[in-house]
C-alpha cells in the first residue's frame, strides 16, 4: 500500500509539473526593472526532462488566453508541455530555471491575435491605428470580419511564452532565453452571419507551414524590438492545433532558434511528432503492428466484460517510434472488489501485449471518477498500480 500511495503523490507532482518542495536550496537575489526580490531555487527536481521553478511562482502576463483560443485540453497540454521538450534543445533543465512568460503582456498578445483591420473596422473594434498590429490576415470591408469567410483563414490562434533563467556568478538571476509557441489552425471555422451555422473548411499543411513561417519572422522582429529581449535567444515552435471533435492533440512540426541580437530567421528544424488515435483509419495504415497488439489488448478486456465496448488509446509517435500509449477505459463497477479484480486482469494485459520499450498508462474510469491507474514505464518490468 506505501508504494500504491507514493505512486499516487507522485503522479500529482508530474501533472503539476513542478514538485511542491518548498526546500531551500539557494536564495538568489533577482534583479528586474531595477527592482530587487528574494526568490527560493526548488531543492527537488521530479526529472531531468522538466525545469526547476523559482518560487514564488509568477502567473504568465497572458495567463488564461489558451483555455479559449485552443480548441481541446489535449492541445493545451501537449502545446504547453510539448514546447518546454523543444526549448531543451537550447536551455539545458540542469542550467536554466524555468518561469511563465512575463514579456508578453496581456494586451498584446490579444492585439497580436486580431486580423489586420480596415480603418472602418478599427473604428468598429473601437481601436486605434497604433492597435493596428494583428498577425492573421485583412478581410474586406464587405464581409463581416468577426464571422469571416471561405477563403480569408484565421491561420494564429494563440501565442504562448515561456522565460528560461540562468544564474550568475553574483547571485542573481536574469533572463538567459525565451521560447515562444505559436499555435496554428488547421481548421478555418467560419459562419455568413450572426446565428447562422458554422462551416468548417481544413487548412492545407503547406499553407499551414508556410503562413507559420511569415508569422515566426513578424514575431521575432516585435521581440527584438521589445525591451530587454534584443540580446536574449529565442526559439520559436510551430504546433498544429487540431480540430474542436479531435480526441487526441496536435503537434510541434518546426522550430528555429534566433541567436542573441539576431532578427532574422536562418533555418528551420522539422520535429517529427504525432499522435494517434487507437484505433482509427490512420493509425492502421502507418502503424498496423502496434495496432494489432492493441486490438487484441481491447478484445481481451472486452472478455472481462463481454457487453462492453469502449476502450481507446492515444499513442505517441517520435519519427517512427512508438513512444507512449494513453489508455482509457470508461467503465461501470457495482462494487469496489469488482474494481479491484478487472484492475489486477488488465494490469497483466499491459505486461502481455505491450513491449517493454513504451510508457503505457491506463486510466480505469466510471461515472464516479477515475477508479484505477495502471502505469508501466519504458524499460521498466513492474507497473505501479493505484486504486482510488
């Protein structure tokens, strides 16, 4: 029972992404805007794969936006987690401190995100001319520009940042890069007018990608302009959003890195990451092995309760290596040894079906709420199994 409950703590620090240790292990003095402030360094580090916060914590400047400019929970968190896994290609978790985005103010991400306007539309936004700095494109005057139409995509739907910290020598932190994500549209809602349905119309990958990449470079232009961030490194990531129906999340497809002072973008490097959903059309023609093996992991769970129908899995892919697999199994118990019982038989299907070179985690749940966790972790033989 020790091990179940220290799974179950653990599992919490990891969906908070920083452990709540209020251990001190330094107090560096932290010089901003000519200000001066203690802040605590967290003594404990739940991975190496997630940065230390200081303490006490700061509230991004844009914090909320990305609940209503996102469509799913999914996106959110695979933008939000997916974008501190690219920034560790240039900040380094065991020299960099991680902190919410404090160079972007509210304000201006929200007016980063309009369309271009006319000056009729700007009078009608009741704007000024100097508000005038929208990232996604014009629409004619004749069209109703809040409802859009066919052909004018709203291609940027949110536009987040995250600030790494590095520690000097005099004890002090200071701003050592930013990571900015972008995130896109891969599908154009659009309506003729107020009460009218909406229509959906899919955005081509290229005129995704390509649109990205006019925005990266607008973007970077308005940081360097910003004050304090012209000698600071900035990497920017390129996610596809899904669309509003979609059960699993979107992807990073680019990213490129603008050394200190530099305001153009030299290259970019692809990221080769996907999600699907198991089992769907999709998953079956790239990956019809790893298919299989969950098919026939559903079909045995189905055995358990011959009249059920409904387990799912979300997989991740690296390139072509299957790296993670979410399960979800939507059940209803009559009793809590039933629970315990069909936990303890698909604990053994994880260990039967699935190689030892994935993370697999099954989440048991029922009307009430979550019932069981089951995770197994690469290369790890023994899963931990919790209860609730």
């Amino acid at each position: 029972m020790r091990k179940l409950s220290l799974l179950a703590f653990s599992l919490i620090l990891l969906l908070s992404g920083c452990a709540p240790n209020f251990q001190q292990e330094d107090s560096v003095v932290q010089t901003e805007d000519k200000k001066e402030e203690k802040a605590i360094i967290p003594k404990y580090n739940i991975s190496d794969n997630y940065y230390r916060t200081i303490l006490p914590f700061e509230p991004g400047e844009a914090r909320g936006l990305v609940v209503g400019n996102v469509n799913t929970r999914y996106d959110i968190n695979e933008f939000e987690t997916g974008l501190m896994r690219i920034a560790q290609n240039n900040f380094d978790p065991k020299t960099y401190l991680f902190r919410e985005g404090q160079e972007l103010k509210r304000n201006t991400v929200r007016l980063w995100l309009n369309r271009k306007f006319t000056a009729a539309q700007l009078t009608e936004e009741k704007l000024e001319e100097k508000d005038n700095i929208g990232l996604n494109p014009l629409i004619e005057d004749n069209v109703d520009f809040k409802e859009g139409n066919n052909s004018n995509p709203i291609y940027l739907a949110h536009i987040l940042e995250h600030n790494y910290l590095i520690k000097g020598d005099d004890n002090t932190v200071k701003l050592g890069g930013v990571a900015i994500g972008l995130a896109l549209n891969s599908v154009h809602y659009f309506r003729t007018a107020v009460g009218e349905p909406y229509f959906e119309k899919k955005i081509d990958d290229k005129e995704i990608e390509s649109e990205g990449k006019r925005i990266a470079q607008e973007v970077l232009k308005r940081l360097r302009a910003t004050k304090g961030l012209k000698d600071v490194p900035i990497t920017i990531a390129l996610f596809k959003q899904q669309s509003k129906s979609s059960v699993v999340p979107g992807n990073f497809f680019a990213y490129t890195t603008a050394s200190k002072g530099n305001s153009a973008i030299d290259k970019w490097e692809s990221v080769d990451e996907r999600y699907f959903l198991f089992p769907s059309t999709d998953a079956e023609k790239l990956h019809r092995e790893d298919v299989t093996a969950f098919l026939n992991f559903k079909q045995d769970v189905e055995k358990y309760f011959p009249n059920f129908n409904g387990v799912i899995g979300r997989a991740f892919y690296v390139g072509d290596q299957f790296q993670d697999l979410d399960i979800t199994i939507p059940i209803q118990f009559y009793g809590k040894t039933e629970a315990i019982g069909f936990t303890q038989y698909v604990t053994g299907l994880v260990l039967e079906h699935f190689p030892n070179y994935i993370s697999v985690s099954v989440n048991v749940t029922s009307v009430d709420g979550p019932e069981a966790l089951i995770v197994r972790k690469a290369n790890e033989t023994e899963p931990f199994v919790h209860i609730y």
